[in-house]
C-alpha cells in the first residue's frame, strides 16, 4: 500500500455483507454505464465462485470503516494453460490518483501468481486515461490484437 496511505486495507472479500452490496451499489456505477450493479444474489455467486477473487479497498480512518474501491481477478484453466484475468478495478472518484487502483491491481497480480498463473491480462477503455497510464506504469504490455464482444439480444415477449 502506499506510504502516504496507512488508514487503506487491501484484503480479499470471503462473504457477502451488506457495506459491500452497497459500495457495489455505489461503485459499479462509476466504472460503467453498460451493466447495472450486481444483485446480492449476483455477489453471493462470484463470492462463491472458485474461479473468481474479489478485492476490496477500504479506508479504516474512521470508526465506521468504507469500502472505497473493487478489484476482481479471475483464474480458469483453458487447454493452452491457466490464465489470469483482471475485471472491473474501480476506485471511489474522491480516492483516484492515490495508489488505490495500483494496490487493488497487485493484490490480484500476487493472488495470481499464488495461483500459479505465467501471466494476467486485463482490458481497459482507451477513454480512462489515468487507468491506462497505470498499466502501463505497472509493465502491462499493450498487446496487438483484436477484442471481440457478441451480445445477446433478449427476445421480446
């Protein structure tokens, strides 16, 4: 964690509470318009999920400790190896640019290797400048390929 930040706690979410529900509610909104928040149910999945490790930032100044940040890292064997992939690292608008995105990242980064993953790969929108400026401060490698998305279209009733 950075040194200018000793009240930050980076730690690993292993149950659902609902200080959590609620920054998602809060969170998820900042990092995309696209999806909506996650449901309880939804959180209680990825919790759950061996494949998925939610990270939470929280600012432990006060008494009633905040949740000011989400990071999730997912780790899923394919025929070609074990891969590592970063999701949705959002950090409170009122917390950027002071090393929380870059503690949330590690945090994945070392469950990642603990894992025994050779490498991890994350996307990011062109857009979030800041981000992309910290991957690449980080040693990411911007790779030279092509991202595909295909959507389901809900049938109308």
């Amino acid at each position: 964690m950075p040194e200018n930040l000793p009240s930050i706690k980076i730690s690993r979410v292993t149950e659902l509470t609902d200080d959590l529900y609620q920054a998602c509610q809060r969170l998820v909104p900042q990092l995309t318009n696209n999806n909506p928040p996650p449901t309880q149910d939804q959180l209680a999945r990825l919790i759950g999920s061996e494949a998925s490790r939610l990270f939470i930032a929280q600012d432990m100044s006060s008494s009633r400790t905040e949740i000011i940040g989400l990071a999730t890292l997912i780790v899923y064997p394919v025929p070609t190896g074990l891969r590592g992939y970063i999701e949705d690292v959002v950090v409170e608008g009122s917390w950027r640019g002071k090393g929380i995105g870059e503690a949330l990242t590690l945090a994945c980064l070392d469950a990642a290797e603990e894992a025994g993953c050779p490498q991890v790969m994350l996307t990011c929108n062109p857009g979030r400048t800041a981000a992309n400026r910290l991957y690449q401060r980080m040693a990411f490698e911007q790779r030279k390929t092509n991202v595909y998305r295909y959507s389901f279209q809900k049938k109308q009733a």
